[in-house]
C-alpha cells in the first residue's frame, strides 16, 4: 500500500519514505511503523495503547519514547503534521491510499499530458515576453529590497509591559544548589548561584520574542542569503546536531546578533527573556514550580551529561518539548543555551559575591539550560556567562523585536 501525504509519501510494502519534494529519506524501524500504522487508521488517529500494540505487544513504551519516534519522523521529513492529545496521535491533513506505484516509484507521478506536451511550446514564448516587459521594474525591486530575500516568517509571542521579580533570594539560591548536588554532587559550587542574588523588581517594556529557538534551516536561509562565514564544521556536519528542525548550535554571541539584525530583529535583553521565561509569578521553571523531567529538553550535568529520558539524547526540534512559559514561549529549560544582549555584570543589590567575570568585558550572557544541563540550572532564573567569541555544541538563541 502506498499512503500520500501533502508533507510525505509512504510505501508500506517497500518500506520507503520520501519527503514532500520526493526525496527517499531514512525512516526506519520503529519511526517508520509509527508513521505506517497512523495511516492505516480511520481519521489517521490511533491511541498510544494500540501504537505500542503494533509496534510490540509484549513491551511497555513510555510516553517520552513515542515523542521521541515523533519527532524523529518530522525531523527526518522537514514538516510538522503530527498531532498529540487526550492520549492519542493523529496525522494533520488528508492521505491519499493506492495500492499501485505510479510509474514504478512511491512518489506522486510527473508525468505530463499530450495536452500540456502541446503547451510546454508555448509557455516558454510567454515567459519570455513577460520576463522582458518586467526587466527593468524588476531590477529597480530587487535593489530596493534585496536585504530581505530569504527572510524567515516571523513566529513571535508579545510579551506585555509591566513588572516582574527578577533573580533570586538566597533562599532560592540555597535550594537551587541542593538541587544541584542532588544531581551532580561535588561539581556544584555555591557562589556560582549567588550571580542570581538579589531579587529585585524590574520594569519591561512591551516587546515581541521569537516563540522558538531559531533552527538550522532558519540559520541555513541566513547563510545563504548573506554570504556570512558559517559555523564550524563540527556542528555544521554533526548527524546528531544538524537536522533542519533542530536548534543551530555553535554560534558565538556575534553569530547570534548578526542572524538577529539581518531578520530585522535583535537578541532579547536579559529581563526581557526572564520575564518571557517565567511571567510575573515567579516560577521557578516556565511552567510552574514543580520539576517535571518529560517537560523538557534536559540533561544531567557535568561531563558528558546527556541523557535520553525525555525522549531526546541530543538536541530536540524546536518547539518539540512541553516547556511552555506563561506567555505561550517554548523551549525556555533547556534544549540549547540562549545568547542574551548585553555583558555580563552584577545585579543591583549583591553584596553576596564579585564574580571575577564581572570585570571582563567580552563576557557575554546566556540563558535557558541546555540539553545535558540538569534541572538546578535550567531554571527560569538561571544565569550564565562565557566569552562571546566561544562555541559550545549548544550555544544557541532566539531573537526579540521592539513593538
């Protein structure tokens, strides 16, 4: 049977998948039999009991390994068709069946009429004519707006104006290191969480930020349009890092401004993205103050730190996590670092401790945790610093806007 999708085409007896444009990609093994039995289903909607059925009866699979296999088929497809709720997966949008291969291959058919054979002469003349009478106007246009070919549609979230509780008590910062060697034992230290101290109300004005972190194929557009140096090879060519989907990594803080102007946008200021991440509260992570470990993109701290009980060893796509601040921003604990604007200093009031760094001007700020950070620091008010001009396989960002 062959299954066509407007985002995919499946054929179950071949065992083969090929993205929208036709393309066989590698859709194996359980992904594949995920993908296959959502559409053999009525309404292509089945629950995760008779998913977990057909792929093996005799096996218990937990939550995170069912996102895992939905994300990895959308990742390996470049496209978001997939839908999850009241305990069961559905596919979005209409699949064609067939139990013929057309023209001996899975994908939808380009084959031509005699009718269009008689057109394809005419068409070209056409072109022609109308390519000539819009030259010149056509020039003018693309050197009037040539800096925005390639720009990627804006997704944001406004965050209104207003107060918020900013940083953290001490009585936070003590909890946030029992946390911390909950996890990671004698690789905490104290006065790395005293950088957080004090908590003060801050004022921030209305803005917009990016509802997700910005993706390879996002950054992959930027690249292309601008000509700018891209990224070490490293991260560029890593299978476990570099799916479209996934969050771009190994950017230094310049990388991240210069994406950021070019989409006429800019990187969010330090309050700005801790107001988005935790609202006006003062949760602790963006969805509240309880730790859930199948919220969100994390880690174990310390070296090497990944873990795959979220469902993800490494990076998640974007979006992909149930981290959800309350203003509706995603992936703001963990998946990737988050380059801030602005240098790294002292809140007002600390008179706990003076970090070293605080005198170093090309110390640069970054937020959010990352995907093998541990939940005592992917908190809402977690901060971190580090050179500019460093990369990290999850030095990431997102961007803001002004309103």
């Amino acid at each position: 049977m062959v299954y066509r999708h407007q985002s995919f085409t499946l054929n179950s007896d071949g065992k083969k998948a090929y993205n929208r444009y036709g393309d066989e990609v590698r859709l194996v093994g359980d992904a594949f039999r995920f993908l296959e039995f959502l559409c053999q289903q009525p309404n292509n909607r089945a629950t995760v009991t008779d998913i977990g059925d057909y792929l093996d009866r005799f096996k218990d699979f937990s939550d995170a390994y069912f996102r895992s296999l939905k994300n990895k088929i959308q990742t390996t497809l470049n496209a978001e068709f997939i839908d999850y709720g009241e305990g069961s997966y559905s596919i979005n949008g209409e699949i064609e069946q067939s139990e013929k291969l057309v023209e001996n291959k899975d994908i939808p058919s380009t084959a031509t009429s005699d009718n269009d054979n008689r057109k394809k002469f005419i068409i070209p003349i056409i072109i022609v004519i109308i390519l000539l009478g819009l030259g010149i106007v056509g020039y003018f246009i693309f050197n009037k707006t040539k800096n925005n070919v390639g720009k990627i549609t804006n997704d944001m979230v406004e965050i209104p104006a207003g107060e918020f509780l900013m940083g953290s008590t001490e009585d936070e910062i003590q909890q946030a290191f029992d946390l911390c060697v909950d996890k990671e034992g004698n690789y905490c230290v104290i006065d790395e969480y005293y950088i957080e101290y004090s908590q003060h109300s801050v004022y921030v004005d209305a803005f917009l930020i990016d509802r997700k972190e910005v993706s390879n194929a996002d950054y992959n557009l930027f690249i292309q349009a601008t000509k700018y140096p891209d990224r070490d090879a490293r991260y560029k060519n890593d299978v476990n890092l570099n799916g479209p989907l996934q969050p771009v990594v190994g950017v230094t803080w310049d990388d991240a401004y210069a994406f950021c102007k070019w989409a006429g946008k800019r990187l969010p200021l330090e309050s700005e993205w801790e107001k988005a991440a935790r609202g006006t509260d003062g949760r602790i992570w963006p969805w509240g103050s309880n730790w859930d470990p199948n919220k969100s993109n994390h880690g174990t701290g310390g070296e090497p730190g990944t873990d795959a009980s979220d469902g993800f060893l490494y990076t998640a796509p974007v979006g992909a996590t149930e981290d959800i601040s309350p203003y509706g921003v995603l992936n703001m604990a963990g998946n990737v670092f988050e380059w801030i604007d602005g240098d790294f200093g002292p809140y007002p009031g600390n008179d706990k401790y003076n970090h070293p760094e605080y005198q170093h001007s090309d110390s640069k700020l970054y937020r959010g945790g990352s995907y093998y950070t541990s939940r005592a620091d992917m908190r809402t008010a977690t901060r971190g610093y580090d050179s500019g001009s460093n990369t990290d396989v999850a030095s990431g960002f997102r961007c803001a806007k002004d309103i």
